[in-house]
C-alpha cells in the first residue's frame, strides 16, 4: 500500500486525532516535530497541510520531481535520519496550504507529530496502535496482515505512515465500507466529508499528478484522491 496508506492510515488518524481533540489538525508542525522546528520554516505549516501535500516546502513542484527527489529519505533506516531529512531538506517555496506537490515525506511528518502529540498524552505515541487499530480497525474483522505496518529500525520504530501496509484484497473492502459509514463516530466528521468529496466549499487542492496542469478533475484532501468522472 503506497497513496492508499496516506488515505487509509495517516489521513484516516489525523481525523481520529481531530475527534478525539478538536483543533489538532491545526497545530503547527513546529509545535509537535522538534527537527522541523530546528529548521525555522515550519511553524506556519498545520498537521492538516501535511494530510493535504501542501506544506509549501519541495526543490521542484513538476509532478514526481519531489517525490524521486526524496531517495535519500527512503533509504535511511532510523528516524533520526528520516525526520532531519523530512524537515531540513526541503525549502520552503510557497505558502502553505495553497499549492499541492506530492511528498511522502510530508505524511511520514504527519505520523511522526501523530506519535508525538500522543506522547504528550501520556499515551504510548504508537500513533497505528491507538488511532487506526484501536479506533478503527478493531472491530472489521480484518487479516493479520492488517495489524502490522513498516517502521523504522531503531528503539523509535517509527510507523512510515505515508507507505508500508500490506493488505488482503478483503481488507480494502471492509475499511472502504467503514469509511462510508461506521467511521462518522470514530473520525472528525467534517474532515472525513471533505476527504470524500461531500462538502462543497471543501474540495481540496488541484492535485495534477495524473493530469494536466489546470485540469480540476483531480484533487486531493486529507489524504485522499478524487477523480471527477462527470
């Protein structure tokens, strides 16, 4: 699972986080990372922005270019590495919230502020374990396989969040159809609209990365692809 995991998994605990304690969303990336508050171009930038792919921050906004710009956030196994990368890399270029690029390492941000605002719960800070298995999945009858996601390889095990479930093709079902029911009491409902293309004055951005530039069929929001058939 690559862009499904950043719907079905990152964007899906973001809006679990939001239910749970409403306005989280929209605390600053700054306020939860501390490598990206080290760096000093986050702090306008929310945990929704991140959920969105527009943090602003990217070497080049050409579809893919971002995205196969980030090998060396893929390759390093710790999340020491992985989060310096994340944070320090990339430029800021745009202000956030208005444009979309394509980054894994903005979801993989996303998780990791996840963890560490449960942290500050007094909670484990497994953000898979208590946003998406516990309050979600925990009751769809799912395979084993959907109880494990990829970490990193060190004491923080970090979950990738933007990549790394594997899943049954039943699995997908079954969350498919949580999604459009049961999930209206365990997730932030008006995220959870947006994100399914429910609330007109919430679209989401133009997402081009299958389309051609202006073309508005495509979009993405909360960690979810739309595609306008009409």
């Amino acid at each position: 699972s690559y862009s499904t995991a950043k719907s079905m998994l990152a964007g899906a605990a973001l809006m679990a986080a939001e239910r749970l304690s409403p306005g989280i969303s929209q605390r600053s990336v700054a306020s939860l990372v501390p490598a990206c508050a080290e760096a000093g171009t986050w702090k306008n930038v929310s945990l929704e922005n991140l959920a969105d792919m527009s943090s602003g921050h990217y070497h080049s906004d050409q579809d893919e270019a971002a995205e196969h710009a980030q090998r060396y956030f893929f390759l390093p196994l710790s999340h020491q590495e992985k989060i310096y990368y994340a944070c320090q890399y990339f430029p800021k270029k745009a202000k956030p919230g208005e444009k979309f690029v394509y980054r894994t390492a903005d979801t993989y941000l996303l998780g990791s502020a996840l963890s560490n605002w449960l942290k500050g719960r007094g909670e484990s800070g497994d953000m898979f374990q208590h946003l998406v298995l516990e309050r979600q999945w925990q009751t769809l009858g799912l395979s084993e396989l959907a109880s494990k996601t990829r970490r990193t390889y060190d004491d923080r095990a970090q979950v990738f969040a933007g990549w790394g479930l594997t899943l049954h093709t039943e699995d997908f079902v079954k969350i498919a159809r949580f999604l459009l029911g049961a999930a209206q009491d365990q997730l932030d409902p008006s995220m959870l609209a947006g994100a399914l293309q429910q609330r007109v004055q919430d679209r989401g951005l133009s997402a081009t990365k299958f389309s051609e530039p202006g073309d508005k069929r495509f979009r993405y929001n909360n960690g979810f692809w739309s595609h306008d058939l009409g």
